[in-house]
C-alpha cells in the first residue's frame, strides 16, 4: 500500500497534516532525519508508517519503560504488529518476543536506551532485518534539555553499527543549543530537518501572579468547568505536590501526587489511574509526563515558575492533545525565580551551563510579565514568527494595562542603592511604605532618603514593581545574599531620568475570574446531544475496563464527538469518522452504531422504533410537511439537511412520513440502491413475524444499510398493505 492508503486504511485519517507525507517519504527511501513537531502533531505517524511499508522491524528507542505498553497496545488496536522489550517482561514472554522478531513477525519493537545498548542486544540486532531506527524523545540526549538522558548520547552507536538503516529522531521541542546537541551526539549532520508549527491554537495561555495559590487554583478549576477533566498541576518540590493533592482531594477533586519521593508501586498506580480513568488530575514534579499519550487532558496548571520556556512548552503541550480546546494556567512569583536561580547556582553544572540556565529562566520570566501576546513570545523562542495577536491568550482576550512607571521604578532603584544593595523585595518595600520595623530602625535606614517615599503604592503594587525590574534585568538577585538586590548596569539611564518606562498593571480578583477558554463542541452538548455523548463514553469506557487498556486507545474524544456530530448509522459511514481504521471498524463499528440507534429510538426527535401505521388521510406534522415539499421541488436530502438545519435522520423520518402516506414514492427518496437491493430488503422485512423493529434487518445485512434507509423501505411496505 501507498503511505496515503495505510494513514486511511490502518489509522482512519483521511490526509497527511503538515510535512507528515514528506517525512514518510523521506525515510522509506532510506534517508535520515531529524523531525521537530509539537505535541499532538502526529510524530509518531512519521515512523509507523515506514515501519509497516518498509521491509524488516521498526526499532523504536523510547525513555520511559511505564508507558511501553499503552503505546504498544494502542497500535494493536490498529492491527500493527508491535511489541516491547523491558524489564516487567518475565523470561517466556522475553522469549515469544524474541522469537517473533527472529521469524520478521513484527513491524515495530519499542526498546529502552538501556536495552538497546546491551551488547548482547546490538550482537541480536545484527542478526535481524530492520527497516529503521525511531529514537523518541530525543531533546534527552542534550545537556542543555529540561529532560537530559545520559544514555542518549550513547545512541551514536546505532549510525556506527547499522550505517545503512535510517534514522528518524523526534521531539515535541528543541531550542537552537538543544537541537545542534542532538546533531552532534548522534552523527545527524547528513540529516534532513524537518521543523513543523510549533502552534498549538487550540490551548488558550494565561499566567497570574501568585496571592493565594490554592485559593487561585481552585477559582480557575472553577471558572474554566474543569469538573470530571482530566489535568496536571506541576509543582517545583515533591512537599508542594503532596499538599496540593491532599488538599484538592478534599476539596473534592480527584487529585493523586506523583513524585520520585514516593513508593515505586503507589507511583506507578496513580500514573495507570491517570491514564485508565477519566477525571484524574495528577499533582506533580516535572518527574512526570514525558512520552504521555492521553489525548484528552483539557487542562496543565502550573504552581511554580518552570525553569524555561522549552520545558514550559513541553509541559503545556501535554494538553489537549486531541485538538479539543484546552487550557495552560500558571500562577507565578518571585519566591519562584529566587529558588530556581538557587537551584542553578548550587548545581555541579559548570559555568557555561550555569549562564545558559539562567538566560532560559530570563527568557521565562520574561514570558511571564510581557503585556504582548503570549502566543507571539513563545513562538518567537522556537525562531517561529506570527504576524499578529493569537487570540486565544489572557494578554489578548483581554489587553494588558500599562502605566508610566518611571517615578515608581526610579524610587525603587535609588532605594536599593541608599540601602547598600544588601536587602531583599520586602525589606525594600518596607522602607519605601515609612515602616518602622525593628529590623529597619537597627539598620537606621528610617534615616534614608527612600524612607516613607513610595506611599502612592500599596505592598502588592511594589511587589508588580519589584519583580518586573528584576525580569527586565534593571535589578539583579543575588542568591548568596538571601535574595538581596542589586543594581544592574541597565538601571542606569532610569535613574539619570533619560529614559521612560512603562510597567504591567497586575491583574485584578474581577478579570482572574473571568472564563477564557474557548469552550469545545462536545462540552456545549445540551439535551438529547448530552445523553448520547455521555452513552458513548460509558460504552467507551466499558470496552476499555474489559481489555484493561486506556479509554482513549478506543477512540479520542473527537471520535465521540464526530459520532454524536455525525449520527453514521452504517458500517460505511462510520468507517469515514476520524481515527476509525479497518480493525477497529471491525472491532467497534457495530457496537457504537448500537448504542447511537438505541438513543435514536429512545430520545430522537419524531423517531419510533416501532411503525408509524399513520392513516392516508393523517394529516402530518407541519415541519414533515416542509420537508416532503422540498423534495418534491427536486431539493436533493442533503441540501433540505443544510437549509433546515436539522439532523439527517429528523429529516429521513419525515420522509418516511410522507412514503407511508402516499405523498412520496420511495424511489424518490433512496436513489443509490439498486431495484434487487429494495427487493431483498423488503423481502425479509417481509419474513419477519413483525415489521415493529427495524434492529434484525439491520443485523441480516451486517449494518450496510442505515436504519434511515431501512425505515423509509418499511414505511413503503406498510403503504402497499394498507
């Protein structure tokens, strides 16, 4: 098959998004490359496909053992032949695996770096037919990376051993020293690189300053309806996730920690949970989420600062995977920026290392405070260029207030100096509000100048100042000090009065609560929509607890969604959902068309299961009227569909009105059978001992044709009887 036919026929897309085409392309005649791609972007289509088409086994080297299997069973449900080997294999299932990869019965074999760098492992490989190497995540081979592998840099050895096989290298984000490391450590400088959008519109960037962090929480978990979502809350020390989710717990979320701190077990269940349930937020460290496939988290707040804007990215990212909206919350302060530059001043890191760290965390806090579009700032560190406002960002939603903060600034600056650059934020705006603290009077600093000056500002308002001098570099923090400030050369010119500036008014209680996120399709289902979407989810939900595999490996939301949308009522139309391949067409078309037909008898608009039986001379409704006139006028059913904004089956039903009724000829409503087709169909309802259900015809044929269509033949039948 071409790759087109195995992204429809294996996979259930219709087409290739992005570069996905020439990637595939690129690596099926043997060439070697390096693909940067958001999260949610189809990466791994990039090596599945000429994994399946290309002779041999894929070897896919992944970091993290836990999430092995979910990626392996997933492509299972597809019908790809995949498998893993790890350490929770016991010997004979060691040995199956083995064997298969001998007999060239698998396409793709999902390793860890660790394995793979076995020489025994390497000596087996060298034995077998491979059709490539896929290293995932491979920002883990940099120093400079927020997710750094030793055992990464050693992958240089598959280019050494295997030079004729290609390799593919992937990650959801990489800046300019973390991609020229992946380069050099694996040998990729022949590579072709290609970069996608590191776009991702439908997750909506908002950022508070920190007052009351739970209180902040809990109002955005509130405002935003992220009830019964699934979502991840970061937080910087493994104390801070405990408490959140203790207290979120009580508060009456469904919230489990996760940390490196805690029993390997008790970890390794609340990350199944994550996976497996729906609702589940998870608490954590940045320990957590890397390689995570779950396509429906709606939403990743932040507690703390992170420590760049690369691992900021990737962590967001991890929302909203599907397409759906999503939201990326954080909530900030300068506590955070003053532990983090701790944490990179005390690391055995050398100097370089160090300056590029603390320049990453500039570049963060500087996203934090900017007053332009979140969106635009954030691409711009990918060296991706957006012309105009996102939209779907706080800073555009609703624009930032500025005021002329020269005066104020200038006040802070010459504080600092009068107090020998010896003291930190609170101290600082201690003196400028006139407190005589103990403190202030045994340093005499009430004697200063500074002393009582900045009364025009309140606490908050000076702690707005403060941090925004230090994310524009007026003021330095020195650690060693216990946060003491310091004047930076940039100050300068502001001091002298040569220049103006303008600071980012904090946002106030009234605009943090306000609903920003774009609301999706599904969560705006109402009535009817809403019953079926929450029958889809259960069956969905069911299915996955009887394979113990996650609900999303089923099918995403957005198949659910296309399903309620869409209403298929055959083998046929389903296949054409999203996501819906041959194998799990197989698999689960029936039983999805199943429950979408017992919600149409129950709840659908103007629909029995059982005959309508109406007299000729009934007359029927007003809006069966409209409907049989349009058609008479030559209106073809999807154009009546289109101008009376009404489902397909509302529309069939009223044409099955009218055929029993003698207003319409059933010719006139179903065109595409053929005369022995009709024939066949009425022959067996004919068979049956009742014409009351429609469900056995639908099951003879093996859901060919729709109960629309088997509706309006009945309606037919019923008409020549009468």
């Amino acid at each position: 098959m071409s790759p087109a036919k195995v992204l429809h026929h294996v996979f259930g897309y219709q087409k290739f998004r992005g570069e996905q085409e020439q990637i595939i392309q690129h690596i099926l005649v043997g060439g070697d490359a390096l693909v940067l791609m958001p999260t949610g972007g189809g990466k791994s289509l990039c090596y599945q496909i000429p994994a399946i088409l290309r002779p041999g086994v894929a070897i896919v080297i992944s970091p993290l053992i836990a999430l092995m299997h979910d990626q392996v069973i997933a492509l299972q449900q597809y019908g790809v032949k995949a498998a893993y080997l790890n350490s929770t294999l016991n010997s004979e299932q060691t040995r199956k695996i083995s064997l298969q990869l001998r007999q060239n019965e698998l396409d793709l074999l999902y390793v860890s770096p660790e394995k793979l760098l076995t020489t025994r492992f390497l000596d087996f490989l060298a034995q077998t037919e491979i059709a490539l190497f896929a290293i995932d995540e491979v920002h883990c081979v940099s120093q400079w990376g927020h997710d750094f592998r030793p055992e990464y840099t050693q992958l240089s050895i598959l280019h050494q051993r295997f030079p004729t096989i290609p390799r593919i290298a992937v990650t959801a984000t990489a800046d300019e020293p973390t991609k020229k490391d992946i380069i050099t450590h694996l040998g990729l400088e022949n590579a072709k690189i290609f970069t996608a959008s590191f776009d991702r519109p439908n997750i909506c960037y908002r950022i508070v300053q920190k007052q009351n962090t739970k209180a902040q929480l809990l109002e955005f978990l509130q405002t935003e309806k992220h009830n019964n979502d699934a979502g991840i809350i970061y937080c910087l020390s493994r104390r801070k996730v405990d408490d959140t989710a203790r207290w979120l717990a009580q508060q009456g979320w469904k919230a489990l920690p996760y940390h490196a701190g805690m029993d390997k077990e008790l970890r390794s269940q609340h990350q199944m949970r994550f996976l497996r349930e729906e609702g589940i937020i998870i608490v954590a460290t940045i320990a957590f989420g890397m390689g995570i496939d779950k396509p429906n988290v709606r939403f990743v707040a932040h507690l703390d600062l992170p420590k760049s804007l690369e691992a900021y990215y990737q962590e967001t990212g991890r929302a909203g995977r599907d397409g759906l909206p999503a939201n990326a919350w954080m909530a900030y302060g300068l506590q955070d920026i003053v532990m983090l530059r701790r944490m990179v001043d005390d690391s055995e890191a050398d100097e370089q290392h160090k300056r590029i760290e603390q320049h990453k965390l500039k570049a963060m806090l500087g996203y934090c405070e900017i007053t332009t579009c979140r969106r635009q700032i954030l691409l711009n560190y990918f060296g991706e260029h957006l012309a105009t406002g996102c939209g779907n960002c706080d800073t555009c939603i609703e624009p930032v207030s500025t005021w002329d903060g020269t005066k104020a600034v200038q006040k802070a600056l010459s504080c600092i100096y009068r107090t020998n650059q010896r003291f930190g934020v609170q101290y600082l705006i201690d003196v400028l509000l006139g407190k005589k603290t103990e403190r202030i009077l045994k340093f005499q600093h009430d004697k200063v100048s500074t002393f009582g000056i900045g009364k025009e500002l309140n606490n908050n308002q000076w702690h707005s100042v403060f941090r925004q001098l230090i994310a524009r570099g007026l003021v330095s923090v020195d650690i060693e000090g216990h946060g003491s400030l310091r004047l930076t050369e940039n100050s300068r010119p502001i001091l002298r009065g040569e220049e103006q500036i303008f600071l980012r008014k904090d946002i106030g209680k009234k605009q943090r609560s306000k609903s920003y996120s774009r609301s999706s399709q599904w969560r705006s289902f109402t009535g009817n929509d809403k019953i079926l979407w929450d029958a889809l989810v259960n069956k969905r939900l069911n299915l996955a607890k009887a394979q113990n595999v996650p609900p999303y490996i089923i099918f995403h939301d957005s198949t659910l969604e296309d399903i309620v949308l869409q209403q298929p009522q055959t083998l046929a139309e389903f296949a054409n959902l999203s996501g819906v391949g041959a194998k799990k067409l197989e698999h689960y078309g029936k039983i999805f068309i199943e429950v979408l037909y017992e919600h149409i008898i129950k709840y659908g608009v103007q629909i029995t299961e059982k005959p309508i039986t109406l007299d000729r001379e009934t007359i029927i409704s007003e809006s069966a009227e409209i409907t049989i006139n349009f058609l008479k006028q030559g209106m073809s059913i999807q154009d009546i569909v289109m101008e009376r904004d009404l489902k397909y089956t509302t529309i069939y039903n009223h044409l099955a009105v009218g055929i029993e009724v003698g207003q319409l000829e059933l010719e006139q409503v179903i065109t595409n059978l053929a005369e022995r087709e009709i024939n066949e169909i009425e022959d067996y309802f004919l068979s049956q001992e009742s014409l009351d259900v429609l469900k056995p015809t639908f099951d003879h044929f093996d859901g060919i044709y729709s109960y629309d269509i088997l509706r309006c033949i009945r309606a037919s039948i019923l008409y020549k009887i009468k």
